[in-house]
C-alpha cells in the first residue's frame, strides 16, 4: 500500500479536525468566500505564517503554478463582496458558549510597529517600547475572554490608526469593537480594563450596554455628598486577604512566588452626569477597590 506523502497526510489531517469548525465560521457566505476561509485558515496552520507567499504552498486547488494560486487569494482577499463582519460574529457565536457570568473579558490596546515596512497602508505614529520612540505602525484593540487557567480566547481583534480613512477617534473605535462583541455576547462576563480606559464617555458607553466593567482609575472624581474619590482610596480599611501566587523573573528564569494581597471595597454613588448614549441624565452606582 502506498502511503501519503507527509505533508499531505498532515493536511488532510488537519481539514478532518477543522471541517465542523470550518462549516460553522464560514456561515453565511457563498461558495467561493467559504473556500478561501478554508484555504487562508489551513495554509497559516500548515506554514505558520500569514504571509500568502509561504501559506499558498500547503493549499490544494486546480492552479497550475504557486503564482495563480498566489494571484487567486490575494484577489478574493480585496474583494469588494467580502464581508468582515459575518465572519466576526460567526466567531463570536462560537466563542459564546464558553462564556458565563463569571468570565473575565479583558480589554487592551497594543501597537505593532513596522519600522521598516515602507509599502504598508495609512500607517500612523506609535509609540514602541522596544526602541522608547515613536515609530510609524498600527493600534489594535484586542478584546479576549479568560477562560479556565490562564487560557484566552480571543474574540475580536482589529488594526486602526489615525490615517485610516473613516477613523474618528480611539474612543469610537473602543465603543465599535465592544458594541459588536457585546452584541452577540450580550451582558456576560466582566470587562476588565487598564487605566488607559479611564474615561467618562467610555463609563456611560457601558452603563448604556448594562455591562458589568472593572477600571483601573487614575483620576480624582466628585461622588454624592462632595466627596472626593481618592480621599475614600486613602483611607479605605483593606479587612479581606488571600494569598497568590505571582511568576517574577529571576536571572532567565521565572520563579513562583507566594504574595499575601490585602484587599476591600466600598459602594459609592457617582453624581448625575448626561449620558449621551441613552441620552439622558444618569448616575452610577459603583464599587471602589483598594489593595
């Protein structure tokens, strides 16, 4: 019996595994849209790369050369039929079902820096930590789910920059790829942010969606009875501890390290403000934390 070579046994192995997930993410869409998502998905798993240039290798059609094939993805990809948003929210459909109230979704904004790609499109300035300079590259808002010990999943994902025709602000872009989770989602789990996130229209957009958020605050606020926010902070009792256990680094390697954390909180209530996302007079009732 001849066997398979392996590269080809691995692909086949792989469409085996995928084909259920492959037919549930591409749904919605027609024939050529739902072979190019199965073409693009094997191909970066096989190549471990999103380059086209070495995905198209592992990808099987009637092409004759490497080029064609190289030709055929790149057209269907700038396509004026291709749709995002039906791929996103049949993402997010999937990834519900391992959501519950209890799941932390985290929230960040990062930046990829391309120093040296001069071709790339509506490139803008932002900051690298690598070089402590301002290079030209892309924010991206990446919204994922904590699920189980440590695992994430991601569920949304997209590149924005102050170039981008259609962009109007970081904020807007926060309050579309939230609004588009949320969405599907609906009020489960709890949005978890930095203190980049610090912000009163970023606040009343999730009090409009009733999401439940936790904010690393660095600003002082009025709340009822003309109290200030960081007075409360300072003199706040910490009654609650509960030891964990934290990676630091130590020469190369981590080492595991018991920390007793001392914890409480108090419920607080924010003065009326005007919200223009349901567009109305609204205070918020709230939970300050202190360690």
């Amino acid at each position: 019996m001849k066997r398979q070579p392996r590269q080809k046994l691995a692909s086949s192995l792989i469409l085996n595994y995928l084909s259920t997930f492959l037919k549930k993410l591409s749904r919605g869409y027609d024939k050529p849209r739902r072979r190019l998502i199965r073409d693009v998905i094997v191909g970066i798993l096989m190549s471990a790369s999103v380059k086209i240039s070495l995905m198209v290798k592992y990808i099987e059609d009637n092409c004759q050369s490497l080029r064609s094939r190289e030709k055929r993805i790149s057209r269907q990809l700038m396509s004026l039929r291709w749709d995002e948003d039906v791929l996103i929210r049949n993402h997010l459909q999937r990834a519900s079902s391992f959501i519950d109230d209890f799941t932390v979704i985290a929230v960040d904004i990062s930046d990829i820096s391309k120093r040296y790609g001069y071709c790339f499109e509506y490139m803008s300035r932002v900051y690298d930590e690598s070089s402590d300079s301002f290079v030209d590259g892309y924010w991206f808002l990446i919204i994922s789910a904590v699920i189980g010990k440590g695992k994430q999943v991601v569920l949304y994902a997209f590149p924005f920059g102050s170039k981008v025709p259609g962009f109007e602000s970081q904020t807007k872009e926060i309050e579309k790829g939230v609004s588009k989770v949320a969405n599907v989602i609906g009020n489960k789990g709890l949005w978890v942010m930095d203190r980049g996130f610090d912000s009163i229209l970023i606040f009343s957009f999730f009090c409009a969606f009733k999401l439940r958020f936790l904010v690393r605050i660095y600003k002082d606020r009025s709340i009822s009875g003309g109290k200030r926010l960081i007075k409360i902070g300072e003199s706040m009792s910490l009654p609650y501890s509960r030891e964990i256990v934290v990676k630091r680094w130590n020469g190369r390697r981590r080492k595991k390290e018991n920390v007793l954390v001392s914890f409480g909180f108090r419920e607080i209530q924010f003065e009326e403000r005007w919200n223009p996302y349901t567009r109305r007079h609204q205070g918020a009732r709230a939970y300050t934390f202190g360690l």
